[in-house]
C-alpha cells in the first residue's frame, strides 16, 4: 500500500464528488420538474366533475394517454419557462440546506455517523465479552498502524454481520459494528472485517466518505425523512416486532395523517435515489476491492476476511440495517446494507461472490449455515491472547528499529501490537481506559527522574489538581517507568479514547497541567515535544472547531526553509560530529530532487524545538506528494548510519504525525523509496 498515493488519489476524487453532485442534481431537478409539472398542469386543465373519485382518478388516465401516444407533444406541452424556474428554486433550496444540515452536523467526526445509526458507545473497560474482545482488537490494530485507538461503537438493534468506520481524520474517526458481529464471527474474523475499516481509515476514504455523506444528503433526505414518518421512529424494529403488535398500532393511530405525507417525499426523493447510488458505486466500488486486499495483507490470514464474508453471504438478511438512516450512511459498511439492487451499477460494493471468490478460489458460492458462537468461545480466545503475550514476550524486551522492520506491516505488526497491550502493567493497562486514570498515567510519563524537578512537578499538580488524582499518579509512577520505550508512545494512543471524554472544562485544565510539567525544568526533550504533539494534535479537535489543513503548496520551493530545519535537526540529533552531521543532511536532501546547494545545515539554534514545530505548521499545508518526499526525506536523513535510534524514532514519530501520516504506512514508504533506489540503480 502507498499510503501518499491513496491520499492524492482520495484528494482528487473530491472534485469527482463535485461533478456527480452537479450532474445528479441537474437529472434530479428536470425530472422532479416533470413529475410535478405534469401532475399540475394535469390537474389545472382537466375538466370538473361531480365524483371526487373522478376528479382524481381521469386526469391521471388522460395524462398516461398523452405519455404513451405523443412523448414529443406531451415535453412540448408540459414545458413551463416561469413554472420550471418556480418549482427550480424549491428544489434547489431544498438540497441545498439538506446538504448544508448534514455537513454541519457531521463536523464533529464519526461519532455522529455511529449515533445517528443508533450506535452505543463501547466503554473503554467494557464487562460484555464480546465487547471487551472488539475493544482489544481495534487497539491492537491502532497500535500497530501508529494511528490514535478510535471511539467504538455497537448497533445493538442490529442483528447482521457489517462494520463501518467514519470520521474526518485520525483524531475524530468512530469505528461500529452490528450486535451480530460480536455474536457470530470469532475472533480472526472479526479482526479481519476491522482490519477492512482501517483500510479505508489509512487510505483517507473515510474523509471522502464524510463528504459525500453530506453532499448527497440534499437529494436523499426526503427518503429518509418519509422513513421516519411512516415508521415514527428513527430506530430500527426489534427482532419480532410488526405494525400489527398491539402497543405498536395504537402508537400508529395518531401518526395516519402523517403517512401519506411520508409516502409522497418517499416518493418524490426516490426519484434522486437511482443517482445517489449510481455516484456512490462509481467512487466507493473500487476502493471496497483495494480494502480486501489491504485487510488480507494486513492480517496475513485469508480465511478471517473470506469466513466473515461467507457467514454474511450465509444470513438471510446479510448485511441488512434496518434503521432508517442506512441508505444515506451506505458506501460506509463493509457489505451493502439493503437488498442489493436490481442493477449491479447501483450497487456501492461489489458482489459478495465476486470478493470471496478473489481471496478464496476454492468458493463453491454455497455459503454455511451460520450460528452463534459457543460459550466457551470467548474464554478459548481469551487464553489464546496470554499464550500470544508469551510467545512474543522477547518483542518487549527491545525496542524495534523503525527502518529494519520496515515492510512487516502484517501479522508481525499485529502480534507485536498484541505483545505490547498485554505487556503493559496491569495498574497502567486499567487506568488508561478511564479519563482520570488516563491523566495519571500521563502525568506519570512527564515526571521527571531528577528529585527537584520531579517535586516542582508535583507542586505543580498539587496546586491544579485533586488530591485523589495527584495520589493515583504517584501509585502509578513506578508502573509506569517499568513501561519499555518503544511501548511509551503506544500507552499515549491507549489513553486518546478516555481523554476524548474528559469535558470541556477538565481537559482545559489538563492541557495546562501538560503544559506546565513539560516547562517545569524549563527545555523540552524529544519524548515531551513527541507526547504534547500527539496529545493535542488528536484531542484538541474534540474540544474544539477546527478545520483540517488545506493542501496550500503543491511545489516544493517554497517550503525549502521548513525543508531545511527538520533535515538540519534530524541531521544533528545525537550527533557530535560535524562531518556525520553534514553527511547525513546531504543524504536527506538528496531525496528531495534538489540542486546540491539548495539546502545548507544549519546551526542548531536555527533547528530547535520551536523552530521544527513553526516548520511543521507550514509542511503539513502541503500535498501529499510532496509529504512523502519529505518524510522519506527524514528518514533518509537518521538512517544514514543504517540504524534508528530512540531518539530518533520519537522526532520521526513526532514528525509523521504533525503531517498526518500514521507511522507503518511511513515505513512502508521508506521501504518503497529503498527499492525505487535500488531498482534505478
């Protein structure tokens, strides 16, 4: 997978999305203009009659004959210049605010899209089994993608098997599965449909996805609004319920009048829904394909995606939703959420048949009998978690080499994610899923060894905060130093989830408490500058309304200063020596397809923290192109020596992060730089 490329590729398929909108619209104003112009003018012109059953019913036949017997008389005569620009005017306003509602509702990220399909949170230490091994599963495939662990959610009314992941970027995406996902797939199976999700979460399809989602609202929302009338109910049915149960039917009584009106905007949105689906298949399709395969990749074991696949094939339902908003949330599920339709062009994913055969050659298209899982199911996976923890005991004994691993980005990356969630201290692992466990553990990171600052730090807390979290942070602290090094950064991205929930209020005086503990000794090192990056960068979205950076530059002149102090800092870090330093900033700059004097070190005052964090700013403006020249660039750069220290890896973790580039897909693309060099040279 080249990460920068899905990126340029989900970049540019925004004006794609744009096109669609426009065309659709257009098809969908001239033919709602025919429907009603026809019934009016019908209806305006028909002689009286006595019979109200009349007065209805031969108007409708005379305006069939006229269809039937002259279509070139009837366009003639139905087209109305000041009528179409009056019935024009409606119609567009209505899009245009049901695009504008949905895209302003969906600005807080997925966790909108997860409720508004009747989504529960799952809590961050959850008792049920089933949720407790999803919540295990996403953070170990958080960890080992180097992406923030996302808000999980379940669709408790719904009894199928799909999944879906929605969300702007990293810091706001929400992860959901159906009840049936926890009940029927065991655990590789369900690793490998979120493995699926975090696909499309790497290859920044979600953000797409949000787009379209909002855009294409404005020609759907009557369908989903005459739903809900018709239904009175945004929820989906429970499993047995029906519109003749007793305490359902006199809830329906007072909602008659309200049906035919439910029945007509069905009516009337039905006719844009063909082409809402048509746009959703023509951008989403491709890219279900490009997840299987990144899903089967990732988790190196075929028979998880392929098994999950069938148990839906096997359902009578599959993946059906039965809540009312599915359709317009339906490019976002693993399989289609409905009925697939008459024409395979108005489907958002392709056939079921077709992706099971691609990753199992051997399907037959009969698909099993699918029940729920055994009792005992959770406590064998549960054991099978510890033996994993053991048998990969020595990955927690060194830290990994950022440039060596590069390309085992699959199972290797997954078990090692497995090996650090449950080497964690058992204190350490409860404490991050709660939001003021999670501040002690964060607090614990940032005190210092040395004993004055270590108490100036503590003052620090004493005075902003309890003294219940000041005595949790010091039971923790000691667990907390035993925590390994290249298992520090993973511990911050356990705790994202319980920080998102801390108020609005609390986290203000969190951030200030980071803040101070960090300055206490008055410098900043590269673990602080790392943990405050990754902090703020995926919580301050939660807290507060910011847009995500605009591709600004496309060229990569204007950006050779910023160029300049990240190599000149990386170049320099824990390097004594002039002559290695120089040697390695020549070797960044190398990649970046520059004249040799282009770029010139500099002083380390010119590099520092804040310089680096200035330059940052103005590169993460840039397109994502020209990020992976400069974080191939960096790494380049520190891998002169042809080793990555920690140090190291904590700037470039720090670095991938401020440009939106989760860590794994950065190595992969230093792996891909590798071959490129070596296949031209």
């Amino acid at each position: 997978m080249d990460f920068f490329a899905q990126q340029e590729r989900a970049r540019r398929q925004t004006k794609l999305l744009m096109i669609y909108f426009v065309l659709s619209v257009a098809v969908v104003v001239s033919l709602i203009y025919l429907v009603l112009a026809s019934l009016i003018l019908t209806y305006r012109e028909s002689p009286s009659y006595r019979s109200g059953t009349l007065a209805v019913v031969v108007p409708l036949f005379d305006l069939a004959g006229r269809v039937l017997t002259a279509p070139g008389h009837f366009l003639a005569w139905v087209w109305r210049p000041q009528l179409f620009l009056y019935l024009a005017f409606w119609v567009l306003l209505s899009i245009f605010l049901g695009s504008f509602y949905k895209i302003r509702r969906l600005a807080r990220g997925g966790a909108v899209v997860a409720e508004l399909l009747g989504g529960r949170r799952v809590e961050s230490n959850p008792g049920e089994p089933g949720e407790r091994k999803l919540r295990h599963v996403v953070e170990e495939m958080s960890i080992a993608s180097g992406t923030p662990v996302p808000e999980i959610y379940v669709l408790d009314h719904e009894r199928g098997i799909n999944t879906f992941a929605a969300g702007h970027t990293n810091s706001d995406i929400a992860i959901g599965v159906t009840r049936g996902c926890l009940n029927l797939l065991t655990r590789d199976e369900l690793q490998a449909a979120i493995a699926h999700e975090f696909s499309h979460i790497l290859n920044g399809d979600t953000r797409m996805n949000m787009r379209l989602m909002g855009v294409m609202h404005g020609i759907l929302w009557p369908v989903i609004v005459g739903r809900v009338l018709i239904r009175g109910t945004n929820r989906p049915a429970e499993p047995g319920e029906s519109i003749l149960d007793e305490e359902v039917f006199s809830a329906t009584m007072w909602r008659l009048p309200l049906l035919p009106i439910g029945a007509a905007l069905i009516g009337l949105g039905s006719i844009g829904l063909p082409f809402v689906r048509l746009a959703k298949s023509a951008i989403c399709r491709e890219r279900e394909w490009l997840a299987d395969a990144e899903a089967v990749q990732f988790t190196r074991n075929p028979a998880g995606l392929a098994g999950a696949l069938k148990k839906i094939g096997g359902l009578a339902r599959r993946g059906l939703l039965l809540t009312p908003q599915a359709e317009t949330a339906s490019h976002l599920y693993l399989v289609n959420s409905s009925v697939a339709p008459f024409l395979y062009s108005l489907s958002t994913h392709p056939l079921l048949e077709k992706r099971i055969i691609a990753i199992d050659a051997t399907f037959d298209g009969q698909f099993p009998h699918v029940a729920m899982l055994p009792a005992t199911q959770f406590e064998r996976e549960r054991l099978y978690e510890f033996a994993v923890a053991e048998a990969l005991a020595f990955e927690r004994k060194r830290p990994g080499d950022l440039v060596s691993e590069a390309g085992n980005l699959t199972i290797e990356r997954l078990r090692a994610a497995s090996a650090i969630r449950l080497g964690l201290p058992e204190s350490v692992s409860r404490a991050v899923r709660e939001p003021a466990g999670a501040m002690s553990v964060i607090y614990a990171l940032l005190l210092a060894e040395d004993a004055e600052t270590r108490n100036a730090q503590l003052e620090i807390l004493r005075a902003h905060s309890d003294s219940e979290a000041l005595q949790k942070t010091l039971e923790l602290l000691s667990d907390v130093r035993s925590v390994e090094g290249h298992s520090k950064l993973p511990v911050i991205d356990l705790a994202l989830p319980a920080l998102r929930h801390l108020g609005t209020r609390r986290y203000e005086q969190f951030a200030q408490d980071v803040r101070e503990l960090i300055e206490a000794d008055r410098a900043i090192d590269l673990f602080e500058y790392t943990l405050q990056m990754i902090l703020f960068r995926h919580l301050r979205p939660c807290y507060e309304t910011l847009r995500p950076p605009d591709v600004v530059y496309t060229k990569l002149n204007p950006l050779l200063t910023e160029c300049a102090i990240l190599l000149s800092a990386l170049a320099q870090l824990d390097q004594d020596d002039p002559v290695q330093a120089r040697a390695a900033f020549r070797n960044g700059a190398m990649r970046l397809d520059l004249p040799a004097d282009e770029l010139q070190l500099l002083s380390r005052d010119a590099c520092n923290l804040a310089h680096i964090d200035t330059a940052l700013d103005r590169l993460a403006q840039a397109a994502p192109a020209l990020r992976r020249e400069i974080l191939l660039a960096s790494a380049w750069t520190v891998a002169t020596d042809e080793r990555v220290e920690n140090r190291e890896a904590e700037l470039l973790r720090a670095i991938a992060d401020a440009l939106g580039c989760p860590v794994p897909p950065f190595v992969q693309a230093i792996e891909n730089g590798r071959q490129e060099l070596a296949s031209n040279t």
